[in-house]
C-alpha cells in the first residue's frame, strides 16, 4: 500500500511539473511574441517615415525613378520583400499610377516573388528562418500556403502585371478555393484577350458541374470586366443548345454594353464595335428564345442596336406573355430615340402586372414633356384604377407636381386643371396641399381656392381653415372664408 500511495505521489508530482514548464512556456512565448511584435512596428514605422515620402513621389512624377528606386533598394534584410509589399501596396493606386508602381515591383525583384508564391515555391524551411521573417511560418506550416498564394494573386492583380495572366490561369486550379476566387479578380483587372476564352471554358463548367467551388457569380463578373469587343467568343455559348448557358452569355453581353452605354450618351451599337454575327443572332435568335430570360436579357441588348429590324423585334417583346420580358423591355426603350414608340408604350400602362405599369410611367417620363403629355391623357381618359393610381403615384415621385401647379397657374383652364381635378378626386391631395402651404403665389392659391374651394377633401379643408386664421391677404382670406361657409352648408 505505501508503494502505491509513492507511485502515486510521483505521478502527480510529474504532472505538475509538466504543467508548471507548459505554463512557463506559453508564457515566455507571450512575451517573446509580444516583444517581436514591438519590433516589428517600429521597424515597419522607421521604413515608413523613410520611404513613404519616396513612394509617393514615384507615383506622382515628382521624384527621379532611378533615384527612387536606389533609395528603396537599400533596405535590407531577410525581412526586406515583406516590408518593400507593405510599402508599395499599402495604398490602392489609382490608373494612372499603376503603370509606375508595376515597374517598381519589376524592379525591387516582388513580382518574381509572387510569381514563385503563386506556383507553391517557398524558400524558409526551417524553424530559425521562419521566425525571422513575418510571413515565414506562412511558408513553414504547408498548411498555411494558400494564404500566401491567394495574397501573391491578389498583388499582381493589383499592379495588373499582364505577363503573370497564365500563372493566374493555372492557379484557377488550385485546391484552395481563396487561391482560385484570387486569381480570378486579377483575371479581370488585367483583362487579358488571350485568357477571355479559358474563362468562357470555366464558366460552362460551373454550370454543369455543380459540384465545382469556385462561384458562378465570380466568374461572371470577371468576364463582365472584359471590354465589349471581346463578346464574339460568346458566340458559341449564345448558341448552346443548354438554356441556362445561353442566358448568361447573354447577360454578360448586356452588361457590357450597359458599360459601355453608362459613359456615352446615346449610346448605339454600330457594326464597328458589334459585329453583324452578334447583331444577327441577337435579332433572330435570342429575342425569340424558348427561354424567357434569355428573351428579357436580349430585349436591352436589341434596343441600342443600329438596325431597323430591332423596332419591331422590341414590339414583339412587349408583347411577350411573360410579365418580367415585357418589364426588361420597357426599360430599354425609355430612351429619346424611341419616342415614337410612345402610344405603343402608353398601352402598359394598364399591363396586368404593377411593376411593368411602373417602367411604362417611368420610361413615358423620359421623354420629357411628350412622354408627361402621353401620361396625362391616359391618367384621364383610362378607367382603370389601378393604372391611375401607379401615374399619380409615380407623378409624385418623379417631381412633376410642382411643375404641373406652376403650368396649372400660367395656362388657361385645360389639362393641368382637368388633371388636379382627378388628383383630387382620387384624394392624392396631401403633396398639393404642402406646396400649397409653402407656394407664397397668391395668384396660384387664389385660382385654386375658386376650382377646388368647394371640394370635401379632408387635405384641402384643413388647408383652407388654416388660411381663414392666418392668411394676412384680405382678398385671399375672404375667399377662404366663402370656402369654408359653402362647405359648412
């Protein structure tokens, strides 16, 4: 019994002295780590003060490059690649700058490091090297690697290094899914024509096969970010006998040329920068697609093409039975060019579905006072109620009531008035009353108080009891009062 209370007593003893050491350990770690820590940013904070300076006349002319790079060649170090990326990435560089920078990390020998980062070489191997460099347990530890490879992709997207785009096209392949969603922005920013087409490859792939992991939304955005003239290697995806490929070629497409179209105005697709192919197959193929959403997302594309047969391909499409190809386009035809097409347009305003009532208000609203003049008389003459309330409501919305006051007010009895009249029948009067209230046109509220004096609208009384207290024009008071007796019997 005594040897085994001894035994006892020494394993226990064994094990307080292991915990005493493990402790001891961890907390010399702490310490060691936290002094490593502080040297570390006064390090990186030296190199700043020094360096930023020069940097940053680099980018902006101001400062001889082969002087600048001498001055930052001299930092030194095992550590000397880790804080030269700190240094020049530490500010996004906007397009004009890019260009200088790319030459800077040519030269202080960085994108050879990302580029051997990239394809998995890494030169720390043992314990002692990777505590002397910040990211050198990222080398040691294989399991960390694609840390350092995703951020390797990631920077020679950053300084759109063209010559790294097949490094970037192989590491689409990478095990590791932030390595892969890396490579494809860069992909995208560098904009290579020759890696448009792999990319086409990859984005069939995401479709039939489920099980890949990179993202469908990702890859398209990386093919939306290729300029417009790259859209004829769609073309076999346009014809994929597979509806959901067809679609998203197709979408790609449109958002290119909602791009292209955001930075000119009246933007119209000429043979020049759209091929007859695309134009021939988007007129007698994808406007008439089985696939309703290829048939919406063709219906933009269509309207700022410069062929006669668009007109009445985008008529066709108004037509189309399914709500959201006659809303995509309705959309697309809210532009000056096709004001012609106002009648054809004015007839959704009774469309069956609310939201396509909404675009055939909206775009009637784009052409200017034609399109307003095409609403009030549908405002007047339809019956339907549900359409008139989307034009009073969209009338608000857009600003047109202050405008319609002030003709209201100039112009003899006519539209303006016939058009409150049915507001205030309606009893949208809450907007009219404010700008009532804030209006100090005496000539305005006079003639108002005379047409609408009379009415029972709650709105319209309070705003004339209010004036019959405080309305300090004698004539104006007075009708206000004759308004509110008459009310009264």
């Amino acid at each position: 019994m005594p040897f085994l209370i001894e035994h006892v007593t020494e394993v226990v003893l064994s094990l307080l002295i292991a915990l005493l050491l493990a402790n001891g350990f961890v907390v010399g770690l702490t310490i060691a780590r936290r002094q490593w820590r502080e040297k570390y940013f006064r390090r990186l904070d030296q190199f700043r003060e020094l360096y930023t300076p020069v940097i940053n006349a680099l980018l902006s002319g101001g400062l001889d490059y082969a002087q600048g790079l001498q001055a930052l060649r001299e930092i030194s170090g095992l550590d000397r690649e880790h804080f030269l990326e700190r240094l020049c990435l530490e500010k996004h560089p906007t397009p004009a700058q890019v260009p200088i920078l790319r030459q800077l990390c040519e030269d202080l020998g960085l994108v050879k490091l990302w580029q051997r980062h990239l394809m998995g070489q890494f030169d720390v191997t043992t314990l002692r090297a990777a505590l002397a460099r910040p990211e050198g347990i990222f080398q040691l530890i294989s399991r960390l690697h694609f840390l350092l490879r995703a951020k390797s992709a990631d920077n020679l997207g950053l300084i759109r290094h063209q010559p790294s785009w097949p490094l970037l096209l192989k590491a689409l392949a990478d095990p590791h899914l932030d390595v892969q969603t890396a490579a494809l922005r860069s992909l995208a920013a560098i904009q290579e024509p020759q890696s448009f087409s792999s990319l086409v490859e990859r984005l069939h792939e995401v479709i039939l096969k489920p099980s890949t992991r990179l993202s469908l939304r990702a890859v398209k955005s990386a093919l939306v970010s290729f300029p417009l003239s790259q859209a004829t290697e769609l073309l076999p995806s346009l014809r994929h006998s597979l509806p959901r490929i067809r679609f998203l070629a197709t979408d790609i497409i449109r958002e290119m040329v909602e791009r292209e179209a955001g930075s000119e105005e009246d933007f119209v697709l000429d043979p020049k920068i759209f091929p007859a192919e695309l134009t021939g197959i988007f007129l007698t193929r994808l406007g008439f697609d089985d696939n309703p959403d290829v048939r919406a997302r063709a219906a933009p594309v269509v309207a700022r093409l410069a062929d006669r047969r668009s007109v009445p391909l985008l008529l066709t499409l108004l037509s189309d039975p399914q709500w959201f190809v006659r809303l995509h386009t309705l959309r697309s035809l809210a532009e000056p060019r096709y004001l012609s097409e106002a009648a054809e347009i004015a007839r959704h305003l009774t469309d069956a579905n609310w939201m396509v009532r909404e675009a055939a208000v909206r775009t009637l609203l784009r052409f200017g006072q034609a399109g307003i003049n095409q609403l009030y008389d549908h405002f007047l003459e339809s019956e339907d109620r549900y359409s008139q309330e989307q034009i009073a409501d969209e009338a608000q919305r857009a600003g047109l009531i202050p405008n319609l006051l002030t003709q209201y007010a100039e112009a003899s009895d006519g539209k303006e008035r016939q058009v409150i009249e049915r507001l205030v029948q309606m009893r949208k009067t809450s907007y009219l009353v404010t700008l009532l209230i804030r209006s100090s046109d005496n000539k305005l509220r006079k003639k108002f108080l005379e047409h609408f004096g009379h009415t029972l609208d709650p709105q319209i009384q309070i705003w004339i009891r209010h004036l019959t207290r405080r309305e300090t024009d004698p004539e104006l008071r007075a009708l206000a009062l004759g308004c509110v007796t008459a009310a009264a019997s």
